[in-house]
C-alpha cells in the first residue's frame, strides 16, 4: 500500500455536524465585520456586525433543528438510535501515560502496547486444556463440506463493503478495495477458491492488529480494556462468503435453539426480553412465583477453546475439506497490540475466536448452543444472548427451589468442563425478580 498507493495525512476540523459550508461562509463574514467595526469604530460598522451576528445565531439553531428532525425520520431501529448517540456523543480515550497491571507497570508506548497484550492473552485457554467427549446429538439431514465462490460473488460482497472500516495488518483499506472491485473480484475468487478447495487460510490473514478499547474503572489498569482484533479487510471478504453459506446450513437444518437471541438475523435483546417477560406474566397469572438467575460468561469469545468450536463444527454436519480449513482457520493465529503508532511483538492465540472477525459470533454460537439444550427440568427456561445468561424457573412449591438450584449447578458444571467461565461479579439473583403473587419479595 505505502509503495503502490500514495497518501497524505489531512486534518479534519472537529466542526459539528449541522454546520454546512453556507453556515460557515456567513460566520466569515462575521468575524471580518467585527474586525472592521474595531477598526473604524463607527456606528454603521457596528450595527452591520450585530446584524450578521444576530442572523448567524438564527441560523445555527435553524441548522441544529433541521439536523435533529432529520436524524429522527432516518432513525427507524434502536440499533441506529444508539448508533447516532454514539457518533454525536464519543470521545477518544487516550491510554493514559503510565498503565500497570498487577505489579507491573509502563510508561513508554511500546511497553504499554506489550503489557496490554500480556493482558489480553492471559484469558486464552491452553491448547492441552482437556474437554468431555461430545455428546451424541441429532445429525443434520445435510452436510456441508465444500463451498466455492464465483466473481459476482465476491463483487457483490466488496461492493457492500462499508466504506469506512478500519483496515489490518496489510494496511489495505475499504476504499481501495471498494474502487477496484471490479477490477479484482476476478483473481480474488480464484484465490478464495483456493483457499477454500485447500482447506488452507493464507498465514498473514491470521495475524490481527488489537486495539485496547476502555471498559470501565481505572483507565490505568490493563485489566480494564478489551481487544477488539483488525484483520485484513481481504480475509474478511472470505470470511463473508463463508459466513453467509456456513448461516444458510445452519438455518436449514435448524440446527441453534430457539433460545439463542444473539447474532442471527431478525432476533434482537427485544425479543430476548419479550420472550421472558411473556413467560414470567404466564407464571405470575397461574399464581406462582419466578425465580430468574442472571450469568455472564467471562472472557468467554477469547478463552472458548478451539476443540469446542470444532466439535460444535462437525455436529453441524461439517465435514471433509471445509472442516480442514475451519480448523486451519483458527489456529496458527497471532496477534499484535497497535498503540500510539507502535506494534508489540506478536503472541500466539491459542483460543477463543477473534473479536472484530465475520465469522468469529457464528461460530460462539454454535459452540455454546448445547447449554439452551441442557436438560433440566420441565418448568425452567434457559435464554441466551452472546454471553449473557438468563435462567428462570416458575416456582409452585419448596421443591422447585430445590430444582432451581440443582438446574445453575448443572450449568456451572457445563461451563466449567468446557474450559469456560462465570463472572461471579456479575452473575445474581435480581431480588426484584423473585415474586411470590402479586408482592415483590426482597
């Protein structure tokens, strides 16, 4: 990119968005009127600026309401409402000058860019982490053991490529690839084709570029950012195409829970939350109570091990060619922390699937989908969605709390024997939600 593709660095303003060049023009003018009425000081020259300030403020709040109005008609799902809370609202959080963890601390960039990558792999699980034999489950009717793509294919998914993605390791950017689609859909097939009828993944597309984005608490503790992994755009062209056939098996063979509310087309937290709250106001006009226990799995997209997903893989009815390249596909991978223009030195992922990638959520759906499957008893519900965990029971007698406790036992034994684990800061028992009737028991 840097020998092919000449650049150069220009520096945007901070402008806010509603204010347009014609704003801009007149807010000009504004200020050389006041600079001539300090100049020659006379009453003209004077009233002639207040009347271009008064009409500048005018139109800054004409501007500010027009913004708004049309943002709210464009607004049509809550996911673009927090989207455009975002874009107004964010600000860049700078990794402050010393970090430490633990007893450890930095202060220069390459340092800190280590330390945060010592951190993000302390959650990886070892590659000799021992798991339980899968259990025996029903076998899609299908099988999914080659895919292959064709030039429109790869065309229509550069030509909906977002125009403003940050690119990888290559340095290769949406733009570019989105100006020469058609130019390079042709030998880009043909290379994915071979990837995909080799079961091999090219070694640079399995390194990433982490970027530590703040969580919460003491920005000086590495403990408190997570990665979020930059591939290279052209590997995620791939992933793309394999995604959308390894979803199309998946949905046609029905083969994730009905419970499972994360990263599937047409679900969303609201049905998540819906469904449940159906199920409580069902129990409640019986008569009963509700118990709801709230569990996170912690770190759980980066300590999933590879064995897991793999097993999941092959339960689904992958096999042959397609099952070696997703094998190929997650191992041999490395990353690297990007910090204030520096790199540390890459360090092997031996677990979890990559934060940042296409096919990274499919495939932690597949993997966690026996725990909606679990059995436990006929009045309790287990719901997913990601990592979050909600399980509840409808409680008619002394027993049913018993169960209940038995049913999380058995999850926390599922999680636990999958080389996964609870965040016990933030797995409860929501007191609010344990009713008895039509009272709140606290």
């Amino acid at each position: 990119m840097k020998q092919f593709v000449p650049s150069k660095v220009v520096s945007c303003g901070r402008d806010l968005p509603w204010v347009s060049p014609k704003v801009k023009r007149l807010m000009k003018k504004r200020e050389k009127a006041h600079a001539r009425a300090k100049a020659t000081g006379t009453d003209e020259a004077w009233g002639f600026f207040r009347e271009l300030r008064n009409k500048v403020v005018s139109t800054l709040r004409q501007a500010n309401a027009d913004f708004y109005c049309a943002l709210s008609n464009k607004i049509t799902k809550l996911k673009d409402f927090w989207s455009s809370y975002r874009s107004l609202t964010k600000e860049y959080r700078r990794v402050p000058h010393q970090l430490s963890r633990g007893s450890c601390s930095a202060t220069t960039s390459l340092a800190k860019a280590s330390l945060l990558n010592e951190q993000f792999s302390s959650h990886f699980t070892p590659v000799s982490a021992s798991l339980p034999s899968p259990l025996a489950s029903r076998k899609p009717c299908q099988v999914l053991s080659t895919i292959t793509c064709t030039s429109g294919d790869v065309l229509g998914v550069l030509q909906s490529m977002k125009p403003k993605v940050a690119s990888g390791p290559d340095g290769i950017s949406s733009p570019v690839l989105r100006g020469c689609s058609a130019s390079i859909c042709s030998p880009l097939s043909e290379l994915f084709n071979l990837s995909l009828t080799s079961g091999r993944v090219l070694v640079d597309w399995k390194l990433s570029n982490v970027t530590p984005i703040f969580k919460s608490g003491d920005e000086g503790q590495a403990t408190n950012y997570r990665p979020i992994s930059l591939l290279s755009l052209t590997s995620k062209l791939l992933e793309r195409i394999v995604h959308n056939a390894l979803m199309s098996h998946i949905l046609e063979s029905h083969l994730l829970s009905d419970r499972q509310f994360g990263f599937r087309p047409g679900s969303s937290t609201l049905e998540a939350i819906l469904s449940a709250t159906k199920d409580w106001h069902e129990s409640l006009e019986r008569g009963n109570s509700v118990i709801c226990v709230f569990l996170d799995l912690s770190k759980a997209f980066d300590s999933l091990p590879h064995q897991l997903v793999l097993d999941s893989l092959a339960s689904a009815g992958v096999a042959g060619v397609m099952f070696d390249w997703f094998s190929d596909y997650l191992t041999g991978r490395r990353q690297r922390v990007a910090l204030e223009g520096v790199l540390s030195s890459p360090i092997d992922v031996t677990s979890g699937v990559p934060q940042g990638s296409i096919l990274g959520p499919l495939l932690f759906l597949l993997a966690v989908n026996p725990l909606c499957n679990l059995s436990i008893s006929n009045s309790s519900r287990i719901a997913m969605f990601a990592d979050d965990i909600v399980y509840y029971n409808e409680v008619c007698s002394n027993d049913d709390v018993l169960t209940a406790q038995c049913d999380v036992d058995l999850i926390a034994e599922w999680v636990r024997s999958r080389g996964l684990r609870l965040n016990i800061t933030k797995c409860r028992l929501n007191p609010l939600l344990l009713f008895m009737g039509s009272a709140w028991c606290r």
